[in-house]
C-alpha cells in the first residue's frame, strides 16, 4: 500500500478475508472492491446512514478523512483500524454527537451536522470512554432504571428486571458497575444504547480486555439485535475476524500504513 500523508480510509482491507456465513460455514472470499454482504442477507431501500467524503480534520491532522458508508437497518457495519485510527470518532460523527469538517451525512433522512439535536435523540450510544461513562457506586439496574426515566419510560422495579432479563443481565442487577467483568459491562452499555428505542446504535468497543470468544459473542448478539429490531449499527473493532463477522466494513488506515 503507498503511503499517505494524512489518515486515509478505504472499503474493506486489501488482503481478502473469507466471510463467515450464519450457517457456520464459509463463503467465498470477500473482493477487495468494498462492501461485503453475508450469504442469505439481502438490504433494500435507502440506507438509514449515508455518508460521503467524510472527513474530521483538526490541529493535529486528521483524525479520519475521505469516509464513504452506508448502513440500512437491520444491518451492522464493522469500522475497524488500530487504536488511534480515529474509529471512536468516526462513530461520534456517524451517531451525530461530534461534528465532521468534510463531506455529507444524512442519519435518518436529516443532515449533519445542522440537524445533529434530532438525530441524536434516535441514534443511541453503547459506553464511549469519556463520552458517557457510568458511575463506579451505580448497580446495573440503577443504571438502567436512569436510562429509562432519561427517555419518558417506566422504570418500575419489575420493568428495569424485565429490560435486564431481555439482555440477559438479570444475574448482575444488584451488581455494582465497578464490579462488572467487561464483558458483562459492554454488554450493558449495549443494552443502555436501546433504552430509548433508537433507529439506529453505535457500538465503541467489543474488544476491550475481552477473550475472542466473548467479543465473538458480543457481534452476534449485534447481529441478532439489528435483525431482530430493525436498527441500523455501527461498531468499531480492531480485530480483522470480527469485522468478517459484520455485513460490511470501513478499514480506517493509519498515516504511513
């Protein structure tokens, strides 16, 4: 690959990587060409997020530049590139909570950034560190029961535990967040993410002092829940088997990569 003087992005790693298919099996190798669409899945009508020529430049350089993605509902978009490729930002841009400097953005039929207060009222955010971190004192369901109230619903006893049970967190509800294994604690920031019943949820980190196994396990709870819900997601990995996992991938590259 030549190098570049400022980050750059491109559809899709140029090595080719086999896609797992939800049969368990493999299907053929992913063309260098860009998107990439899982065997039996098929996407119709206008993307719920369009993006093009995106770009977030600031004193330091870029922190991405030249993005161009789509994401339907019922869909989920790996953004992936090391640490510092500007993968958390990309998904700040894409969710409307951080503004970009180049190109367009619709999310839901608006435009970005001068419409950023509608769009982030129906796009959720998992936990971005330093964005929206929870209290260490608070339980998981405290924390959820907050998110409720946050968006106007019940957040009865008995309704906090059902929302719980459906992510399968009820085992941790008296849990403190400072207690939570990570994978346990990603997993609420999933859940959280949904409080509000969103269009669409991006996702920071599934990888974060996590084995293959649970990140793994992580993208195809994504996966079921974008199909399941009908919400378009995006989220940001480094590990180039996950991103396999997702309909699509975004490859931030580093300057000089």
């Amino acid at each position: 690959m030549q190098e570049t003087q400022e980050p750059k992005v491109r559809l899709v790693p140029s090595a080719s990587i086999e896609v797992r298919t939800t049969s368990g099996g493999r299907s053929q190798e992913r063309p260098e060409s860009g998107t990439f669409v899982r065997e039996g899945i098929t996407l119709a009508g206008e993307p719920y997020i369009a993006a093009r020529g995106l770009g977030l430049k600031t004193f330091a350089g870029y922190a991405y530049h030249d993005v161009d993605v789509d994401v339907h509902k019922g869909e989920l978009v790996a953004v992936r590139g090391r640490n510092g490729s500007g993968k958390t930002a990309l998904l700040l841009t894409l969710a409307g909570r951080m503004k970009q400097s180049e190109g367009t953005l619709t999310v839901g039929g608006f435009e970005l950034p001068r419409q950023r207060a509608k769009v982030a009222r129906r796009v959720g955010l998992s936990l971005f560190k330093g964005v929206n971190d929870l209290q260490d004192s608070l339980t998981a369901a405290s924390a959820v029961g907050a998110e409720l109230e946050l968006y106007g619903r019940k957040a009865r006893r008995d309704a906090v535990l059902d929302y719980l049970r459906a992510w399968n967190l009820a085992d941790v509800a008296t849990i403190r967040v400072k207690d939570l294994t990570s994978e346990k604690l990603t997993q609420l920031g999933i859940a959280l993410a949904f409080a509000g019943e969103p269009d669409a949820v991006a996702v920071d980190d599934v990888e974060d002092q996590l084995t293959m196994t649970q990140s793994e396990g992580l993208v195809n709870l994504l996966l079921d829940t974008a199909r399941t819900r009908d919400v378009a997601i995006v989220m940001g990995v480094v590990e180039r088997d996950l991103a396999a996992m997702a309909d699509a991938c975004v490859y931030l590259s580093k300057e000089g990569e």
